[in-house]
C-alpha cells in the first residue's frame, strides 16, 4: 500500500510564552491527508496551543509547520485557507441568522458567493431548517453544528476539531460523530482533541498521546489498543 502524503508537518516545534513557561518542546508530527487523527491529552497538555499555532493564532517559537506544502509563517494565507476551525468555546454572532452567519464566514476566506455549497453543509449538518433563525434562539448542540458549519463553508482540505464533544449530549455526540465519517469520506482531513480515551479509540485512524507539551506516542489504534 502506497503511504498517504502528509497533508501537515510539524517539525521540531517549540513553543515558549514570554513569562518562560515552555507549552510545546520539539514537537514532530505528520498528519496524513484523508485520516482522522485524534490529540489525546489531559488539560494543559498542549493541545489547543499546537492546534492554535498549526491554524496560525498563535506563533511558534522554534520550528517549522507545512500546511499542504505551505509554510504557515512564509504562506499563511495559503496554508489557513486549507484549514476550517472549530474552536472549543462557541463564540458567534447571537442576532445573526445561522444562513447569514455561515456565508460570512465563507467571504471572510475570500471565496465567492455559493449558496449552493452553504445549503449543502447546512442539510448536511441538519441546520437546513434553522437556516433563517437566529443563532440566540438554538440549543448548545445546534450552535455547535453551526460553528462547525462555519469552518466548511469556504471548502477546506483539513478540520480542526478542539474538544468537539465538551459539553454535548450523547445523541448529539453521535450525530455528530456520523458527521466526521461523512465529512472524511469525502476526503476532508480531520484532527480532533479530546481528553476521552473512549472518543478517540470511536473514532480516529490513529492517536497521538500529548503530555506535558511533548508527544509521547503516535500510533495506529489498532496497536495503541
């Protein structure tokens, strides 16, 4: 069997905050196009900082990240024009509808108009009859939906999932687990952080095991099992 390209590489990362507490320490990572990878860690591991720096929120202290062939520093906007984000805390605008809300954030990528693509995500992740409610008006699950609808809506190549779960119930954990298989299927990248061992053995292809800011492990499920 052919080895898959890394879609993503992460070379000798480090990342250290101004007050000396290092976060990440020489972190070497390559996420392969078309798996679902899982970040397995305890809180304050270092798994929202390295997603935060690979979607390039955060900057890196030493090291190098490709992103499609990108380098996220040299190419940024190449390289986070692949990468749609969901981010832990639900943060978007109450008093939008979720139509609206969502093809903004298409426009903010600089792609144009298609409504086509939206409706498609939106019945995808079963928003298509909330499309013209206002984000205020929905439950936890279904602005999660939304903040999920809005990192696809400008088609990218990799999702970045920060904790997708926190806080969900189980039948929503389900729908939304179904979501990702679909999603990878179509051939989209996904990484998911998670402090469940039981979420990430559900879903990934393969796990990394952070701690400490330092990659402990890498392995295929079946093995780390």
């Amino acid at each position: 069997m052919l080895a898959m390209p890394s879609i993503i590489s992460v070379s000798n990362l480090s990342k250290t905050y101004g007050s000396g507490f290092k976060a990440l320490n020489n972190i070497n990572l390559d996420i392969k196009s078309g798996e679902i990878f899982a970040l397995l860690g305890p809180n304050g591991a270092g798994k929202t900082t390295l997603i935060s720096i690979v979607c390039g929120i955060a900057n890196l202290s030493e090291g190098s990240v490709t992103v499609g062939g990108h380098d996220i520093n040299r190419d940024y906007r190449a390289a986070r024009s692949l990468i749609g984000l969901v981010p832990q805390e639900l943060h978007t605008d109450a008093f939008e509808s979720v139509w609206a809300t969502v093809s903004f954030s298409r426009g903010l990528f600089g792609k144009p108009k298609n409504p086509a693509h939206i409706e498609k995500v939106l019945k995808d992740l079963s928003l298509w009859d909330k499309k013209d409610s206002k984000i205020i008006t929905l439950s936890g699950g279904m602005k999660r939906r939304v903040m999920i609808a809005k990192a696809l809506s400008h088609e990218p190549q990799i999702l970045f999932l920060d904790e997708p779960t926190a806080g969900v119930d189980v039948e929503l954990r389900k729908d939304m687990w179904q979501v990702v298989r679909d999603l990878r299927d179509s051939g989209v990248t996904i990484i998911l952080t998670t402090h469940y061992i039981e979420e990430a053995e559900d879903m990934a292809d393969r796990i990394g095991v952070i701690n400490k800011g330092e990659i402990i492990l890498v392995e295929d499920k079946a093995e780390l099992m």
